[in-house]
C-alpha cells in the first residue's frame, strides 16, 4: 500500500485494487501538486462538507465514475449532483471490496457554503476516518479539536498511520495534536491542514521532532510512504 499527502489535507492511497483519494481540495489550493484535470481516482472519501475538503469531488467522481463515500447528509447532497454515493454515518463501519470504511467522531463543523448565493448548505456532522485495508489501518482524523474519545480509537485499533490536522485556529493546534498522537498510539503521525492560509500556518517538522518514539513524519507535498 501506497499512502502520499498532497497539501492541506489531501491524503491519497493506492491499494492492488483501486486509487483513493481522501478530502480532495485541489482547485484552489496553493500547496497542492496535483492537477484535478488528470487525476485518476477510484474512491473518494470525504470527512465532512467544508469547501477546502469536498473540493474538486463533483468533477472527480463523474470524471472517473467514482464512488464516494461521506457522512449521510453530504453524501445525499452530493448525490443530488448526479454523484455515486455512499452514505455512512459516525460509528458506522461497511465493507467495501477494497477494504473496510469506518467514520468516527469529530469536532467541528460541516456545511458547504455557495458564496455566489450567501447561501451555506448543511452537511450533517464532520467524521474522522479509519480506512483498512491489505492488513494496515489508516486513520485521517479530519478537522477536529482534541477530545478524549481519540483513546478509544487508539486503544480499539491498531493504527499504523493517524494524519492529524495541525493548524490550529479551525481545529487542533501542535500542542492539541501532540495529546492526540499519544492517545492514539499509532506507529507514524503525519501532520496536516497547516500553511494553506496565513491563519493556519505552522511548523509541520518541528510538531513531528516533538512526537515521542520518533513516530512524527512531516510529509513534503507529493512525498509518499509504503506501509
């Protein structure tokens, strides 16, 4: 398995069966290396219904014919587009044939906001995910705050690699992160959602040196491990 970041909190996965894409905000977003024009993508997984993570979704799924798979009220949303869904909910896990998807708690908001109209579209409650597959666990945490159920998922699953917003402002900061990191006990913690704007702008190496056990890993854009 093939896991790359892609800029903000753009997370890509390669399995032997299918190209998946988590939060694809491609368009418009300033530190991204990938071109929605050509990307090939199987799967797209969406925490929840910010602008900055839905994305390039739309043109991506119907470019490719893909499924996507989000919170029940984006994912309706997302169907009334002419998308192929697949409505989940917090807790709820599904089997898929390239691997299991379970959507866990996050604290945050979730709306889809159409500036032309001033009109803010609600989109159910934000997620986090946990994605296995091929024996590896991946868990992309969203846009949350820190809360203490993060233990819980560390303690029920053995995460080989948590991506955790680091930006602060919109959701957890490196400090905030930190606690998380250790609650969760993954083997590596890739920070994300950081320096796309001038409110977010953190230092990604120096929350990674911070992590104890040497498990931070502070992914260039593009940059991709081998689990």
């Amino acid at each position: 398995m093939k896991i790359s970041y892609h800029g903000h909190s753009v997370v890509q996965i390669e399995t032997n069966k299918k190209k998946i894409i988590i939060d694809p905000f491609i368009t418009g977003n300033g530190l991204t290396d990938l071109d929605a024009n050509d990307l090939e993508v199987d799967v797209i997984l969406l925490t929840h219904g910010h602008n900055d993570h839905v994305g390039d979704t739309v043109e991506l799924a119907k470019r490719n014919n893909a499924l996507v798979i989000a919170p029940n009220e984006l994912a309706v949303y997302l169907g009334w587009q002419g998308v192929n869904v697949h409505p989940m909910h917090i807790g709820g896990a599904h089997q898929f044939d390239f691997g299991t998807v379970k959507l866990t708690q996050a604290f945050h908001g979730s709306a889809y906001t159409i500036e032309e109209e001033q009109k803010i579209v609600y989109t159910g409650m934000p997620a986090g995910i946990l994605f296995t597959a091929e024996g590896k666990t991946i868990f992309h945490a969203g846009d949350t705050a820190l809360f203490s159920d993060l233990k819980l998922i560390g303690e029920r699953n053995t995460i080989d690699v948590a991506f955790l917003p680091i930006g602060d402002n919109f959701t957890m900061g490196p400090e905030d992160a930190s606690i998380a990191a250790e609650w969760l006990q993954a083997k590596r913690v890739v920070p994300i959602h950081y320096n796309t704007f001038p409110v977010i702008e953190q230092n990604p190496n120096e929350f990674a040196d911070n992590l104890s056990g040497k498990k931070g890993l502070a992914l260039a854009v593009g940059e991709s491990i081998e689990l």
